[in-house]
C-alpha cells in the first residue's frame, strides 16, 4: 500500500508542471524553471507549516475562485461566440472532423468506446482519491456528510466547466502551440483584472490538490508505515514515546523531500501534463477503488486477505497494460482494466473465503461488545 501511494508523486509533479507552466505563461519575464520552483517551496511550506488544518479552510477559498473561473468561463464563451456552443462546433469541426464525433482515433484516450468506458469508470474511481476522503475524515459531525458529498456534487460540475476554456480557445486559434496552455491564453481576453483573478483561481486549485496529496503521503509514511508496522510490530525496536517524537519530526521533513522529487520529475515538461497527472489517479485506483466499494456496498463480503490479493492484482494489471507492455494507450482506461480486474478477484475471493469472513466478523462483533 506504501507504494500505491508512493506513485501519487507523479500526480503531485504533475500539479508543479502544470503551475509552474501557468505562472510562466502569466508573467512574461518568469521562465517554467523559477516557476516551478516557486510553486514547490510555497506549497511545501504551506502543508509543513499549517498541515491538514492549512489544506481543508484555504481549500475553501481556493473553491470559491474555482467555481467563479469555471462559470465565468463557460458563459463568457457563450456570449463571446454568436451561435453559442453550435458556432464552437462548427468551427472545431471545420479544422478536423474527429473533434466533434464520438471517437477520436488520434485522441490519447478517446479512441474506442472500450477507452471510453475506461476513462468515464475511472473518472468515477476519482471521488475515492486519499485527497479527498481525509477531507470527510475531518469532519466533526458524521450527519454532515450528506451536505458535503452535494456541496462538492454542486462545486464540482461548476469548477469542470472551466474545460470549456480550452474548446473555446481552439476555435479561436487552431495554431495554439501549446494545448496545456489553451485555458490561460483564453483568459487573457479579458480585462486584466478579470483575466489575473481566473489565472490565480487555477493555480489556486493546482495548488490545492497537491498539499493534500503531500499531506496523504507524509501520513502514510510517517502513521501507517512507520509508526502502525515497522514500530508496532517490532520491525524497529524503539519506545512509543520516542517513536511519536521521530514520526512528528518526519511530519516536518517528509514534504521536503516529496517537493524536491517532485520538482526532480518536471524539470522538463511532459507533452501533457494530465497524462502525467493520471499516471498517480490511476495507480491508487486500480489498487483501492475495489477494497472501497466492498467495504461501503458489501460489507458481508469484505475479506483482508481478498482485498490485500485484489489490491495488488489490480495494481499489477495497470502497470503491465500501460507502463511495462503498453497494450493499453490511454492510461485512464489502463488503470479502469485494473479496477474492474481487482474487483472481480476480490469478489471471487470472498466468495471463496465466506466462511472464514463470518467468523472474523464474529470474533469482532464479540470484541466490541466486551468494551
């Protein structure tokens, strides 16, 4: 599990390349090196010194500009292009057919209805992300998570419109070097005002993103791997109280060492960012996505050993299809074939081992209720 998370940094360079590429893009006189270095020690510093409390309350406001760029977006787009979203068609269309139908054969992940499938699947598989459940963990009252799954249902599908940004900009300028760019050269139309406000809010939410998954990474380094195995098992022979001090040292130290990897990877920019983003999505999905389902849809099925064995067959089936033998071209469905493998033998399983899961289940009910 140390690993699957462990490839999350690809995600968080991901976020670096993506900020630091926007920032030099904004400011004429800053170039993609300063920037991403700028991005990294500013977000390391923020997660090392606010920790968890820093990522959830400034994640607020980072959604309020993300929702006002997305919306903002959309309907300036609709105003700016008289036939509205028809007139953006017919002018994506006019430049290469393929942009308007169903199947791209030259797109990365578009490319068949089977990819198709993969990419809207582990799309869906994104709503488990580390990131994102240890907001939920923190809240007070376990009756406010209906509110918060429609709050973010809501602010999610506003802040996805900013999408429209890049189709609006490729009809405007089909000659666009660089596609990551597309959004923030579509704000620049604006009034310079309006144009830096919706540059910072997604910067803002490249930013947000990765102090969680740094956070995510530092806990299970310094929580689940250090301190609940190698210390708790004996594995590193030291005291309790000393091993609280070292893991909340490595709290303060860890994010650092993330950044500076991370920053490592970006130096030089991949052709797409989100590619490089997904890489990090898809690998924790095709390992925990399945485990999740089981525990929250089907807990009488819930088996460790199952969900160890899914895990890691999940995982092995991702990493073969796209980065060992490259079966598979779209590293979103190659990790939705790791879900959909992982799930299958974990139920399998489970259903194997059913008996075994009753009396597990029996001995913890009987231990909870002695307390």
């Amino acid at each position: 599990m140390f690993l699957v998370f462990i490839i999350q940094i690809f995600y968080i360079a991901g976020q670096f390349s993506a900020g630091g590429s926007l920032l030099s893009g904004m400011i004429q006189c800053l170039d993609y090196t300063t920037a991403i270095i700028g991005v990294t020690v500013i977000t390391v510093l923020y997660v090392t010194v606010g920790g968890l409390f820093a990522d959830i309350y400034t994640s607020i406001g980072q959604m309020c500009l993300m929702i006002f760029a997305g919306v903002f977006v959309f309907i300036s787009g609709i105003m700016m292009f008289k036939g509205g979203l028809t007139e953006v068609s017919d002018l994506l269309a006019a430049q290469n057919p393929n942009f308007v139908t169903v199947l791209n054969p030259d797109s990365l992940h578009m490319y068949s209805y089977a990819a198709v499938f993969g990419v809207m699947f582990i799309e869906f598989a994104f709503a488990g992300q580390p990131q994102l459940l240890n907001k939920i963990m923190a809240l007070k009252n376990p009756k406010d998570m209906s509110k918060m799954i429609w709050t973010w249902i809501v602010a999610s599908f506003c802040c996805l419109l900013v999408m429209f940004g890049g189709l609006y900009m490729r009809a405007i300028d089909p000659n666009l070097k660089v596609a990551d760019m597309a959004v923030i050269e579509y704000v620049k139309l604006f009034h310079p005002i309006i144009s830096t406000i919706l540059s910072v809010a997604i910067v803002a939410a490249l930013m947000s993103t990765a102090c969680g998954l740094i956070l995510v990474i530092t806990t299970c380094i310094s929580n689940d791997l250090f301190l609940q195995t190698l210390v708790k098992h004996r594995i590193i022979p030291m005291e309790q109280d000393e091993a609280e001090k070292l893991a909340y040292r490595m709290t303060k130290v860890l994010p650092a060492l993330i950044g500076a990897f991370s920053l490592y990877l970006v130096f030089n920019p991949p052709p797409f960012m989100g590619v490089m983003v997904w890489i990090g999505i898809s690998g924790v999905s095709a390992a925990t996505l399945a485990p999740l389902i089981f525990a929250l849809f089907m807990p009488k099925l819930a088996n460790a050993k199952a969900a160890i064995i899914g895990a890691i067959v999940g995982e092995g089936v991702y990493f073969y299809l796209y980065l060992i033998a490259h079966i598979e071209r779209s590293v979103m469905a190659a990790g939705a074939w790791g879900v959909i493998v992982s799930f299958i033998v974990m139920y399998v399983l489970a259903s194997m081992w059913k008996e075994d899961t009753k009396k597990a289940q029996a001995i913890r009910d009987a231990k909870l209720a002695k307390k």
